[in-house]
C-alpha cells in the first residue's frame, strides 16, 4: 500500500503521525511511505530520518495525498485539506466529527474512508488510541492550570500546593477516566486539594484505593458539582462519550456562584466540550473570560509536547496502521472488531451512529 504522512497544519499542532522507527515498520513489509518534508521536524524527527527508513520526502501537502492509498495523520483535516481527500482514499486520524459539522459534511461528499482514533474501541470498551494522548492531556491539563493561576496570566494568583501556613489550592477534576485520573494524580502530586466526580461507584471505588490521601472521590451529579464550584480554584472537564458529544455539566448559571478568576480547563473540547461556555481555543491564544471565568479550552493540547506525543502515539496507533496496510481496511475491519467500531464514514455513509446522531443525519449499519 502507499501511505503518505503529511504535515499538520491545524494551529500549533506539532506533532507527527509516525516516527521513522513506526515508518520502518512499514517500509521492511514493502509498503511504499511518503513524508511530507518537515513533516517531523517540529517533534525532533528530521528529513533524513526518515528516508533513511526507507520513506521518499515529498515538498508539499498536495503531493502527498495526492499520491497516498491511505493518509495518516495526527488531527482532523481542517477546511484547507478538504479539497485534497480523495474518494475512497483511507483517512486515519483523531476525527471527533461530533464536534464538527463541516468536517462530517465534507468527509462525507468527498467519498473518502474515515477511521476515527478515538472510536477504536476493545471488547472491553477501552480506547486504545486515546489512553496515550489522554494521559498526555490529562496531565498537561493540571500544568497548563497551574501555569494559568498564577496572576500575570489572568488567574487567583494562587499556589496549586500552597506553603506551609497555607492551604494549598482546590481543585475539581469532572469525569474519573484517563484524562481525569491523570489529571488528578497530578494535582495531588502538586500537593492540591483535589475531589475527582464520576457517575460510576465503581471507578470511584477504584479511585479511592489507588489516589492519594490528598484526592477525594464524589458521585457526580448537578447538586454535587454546582457545589464543588463555589469553592474550586481550578477546575478540569474530562468527561467523554466516545464518538459523540460531551455533555454540558457545567452551565453559564453556575459561573455566577464561582470566585472569579477559577481557571476552567476543558479538556472535552475536541468533542464540544463539557463547559456550556466552552468553545475551541489554539495554543496561540489559549484563554478567554466568560463572567469572569478564565477558560482554557485548546483543542489539541498533546501538540505542545510533540516529541512524547508522537512517541506515545505511534506506540499506539502502528500495530493498527500496519493491519490497515497489509490488508486494506475491509479485510482487516472484518477481522479485527477494533478497526470496524474505528469506521466513522464511508465513502459518503455515516457508519458509525453518534456521528449521525449528532447532526441528524442518516446512519447506515458498517454491515450494509
């Protein structure tokens, strides 16, 4: 198969697909690999790199997808790349269409094959390809917080570990999965006060027993949180429902009763967002007030700490990558039930139902 790796050009999102190593993988099978020149360079990959694994260096994005069966990337292409998808050419990337519904149009008139990361899912419904930039994100998510407290940056001006004499910052972490839970064992290692919420008794029974004595867990319900707000100074949004939107568990009515200057980190962005005041922000410029809330909601938070991104993402993603290419993806979505909850849409369908529900648009069995 001919894989091409372009670069991205979402804002700041540095990131690469695949290492050399992960484009080794490929090339030793007699796969042909192209890379998008600089493709990698802003993860500490070079050119050379990767044609001394084999791949062929293209100039240009167009020329890449242009030559590519299967395209693989890090982040949904954006506006500018929509021209360049091909019908039937294989797309493989976080696509999050829920969140987007000129992506999911655009995807759809193009005929391309749209394989979501973050709808790969196990039998035991875990997400295999999100666990690495979860955990990336949940962490970042409490560092980007801290950063965001401090008051040249708009926030209480407070220490998340606070000093002896003083108490150390509280913080509310919404949702107990990867994100949250990363996110969580952060701030505490910070030396927080931090309560995680979840709707499942048994994940926080399993919080209770592997967090710190600093974390406490809470049933998570709109009584609880609207509570937890009054008092929190930084707040972290981690819930998920794969494929489909995040619900809004934080409303605007609620800011009223908050301090100013909490900082809100939205990690559910790429979904919509689970803060009713959430909408999309870039690296470049992160943060904004709503009623004197500062919010932090950056879609593709991994993409500043590019070379362990990219590391822990090609760890994930290239045993996938290499079924898709050794066998073309209808075969090795028959035999692998991972790849087919993968499929979102294709070649003009949605097959993948929270993406039709979503925006109310017709959804077809993967079977059909």
């Amino acid at each position: 198969m001919i894989i091409g790796i372009p670069k991205e050009i979402k804002n700041n999102e540095n990131r690469v697909a695949l290492t050399p190593a992960g484009v080794r993988e490929l090339t030793r099978r007699g796969h042909k690999v192209y890379v998008q020149a600089s493709a990698g360079a802003n993860s500490g990959f070079p050119d050379d790199a990767y044609a001394a694994m084999g791949a062929e260096i293209l100039p240009s994005i167009e020329e890449v997808y242009a030559c590519a069966e299967m395209i693989v990337k890090v982040k949904e292409p954006i506006a500018p790349e929509y021209k360049l998808v091909r019908r039937d050419q294989l797309i493989f990337t976080y696509f999050h269409f829920a969140s987007s519904e000129a992506l999911t149009h655009a995807m759809i008139d193009s005929g391309a094959v749209c394989c979501a990361y973050e709808t790969v899912e196990r039998a035991d419904r875990s997400l295999p390809l999100l666990v690495p930039m979860s955990e990336v994100a949940g962490r970042m998510a409490t560092q980007e917080g801290c950063y965001f407290l401090e008051k040249p940056r708009g926030g209480k001006g407070r220490l998340l570990g606070g000093v002896p004499g003083v108490k150390p910052a509280r913080v509310l972490v919404i949702g107990g999965g990867v994100v949250g839970t990363a996110a969580a064992r952060m701030a505490a290692g910070l030396g927080a006060d931090v309560t995680i919420c979840d709707i499942s008794l048994p994940r926080l029974a399993y919080l209770t027993d592997v967090m710190p004595r600093n974390v406490k867990t809470l049933m998570s319900s709109e009584y609880n949180i609207r509570e937890e707000l009054r008092h929190s100074d930084l707040v972290i949004g981690s819930v998920l429902i794969p494929g489909a939107k995040a619900p809004k568990l934080v409303t605007r009515d609620m800011l009223q009763e908050m301090e100013p200057e909490t900082v809100m980190v939205d990690v559910a962005i790429d979904q919509g967002g689970c803060f009713e005041t959430s909408h999309p922000t870039t690296h470049e410029d992160p943060v904004y007030y709503v009623d004197g809330i500062l919010h932090y909601c950056v879609a593709n938070i991994p993409g500043a700490v590019p070379y362990t991104s990219t590391l822990a993402l090609t760890n994930a993603t290239l045993p996938y990558v290499l079924q898709l290419a050794d066998k073309g993806w209808r075969h090795a979505a028959q035999e692998n039930n991972e790849l087919a909850a993968g499929l979102n849409i294709v070649q003009g369908r949605i097959v993948y139902a929270p993406v039709a529900e979503a925006w109310g648009l017709e959804y077809t069995p993967l079977e059909l």
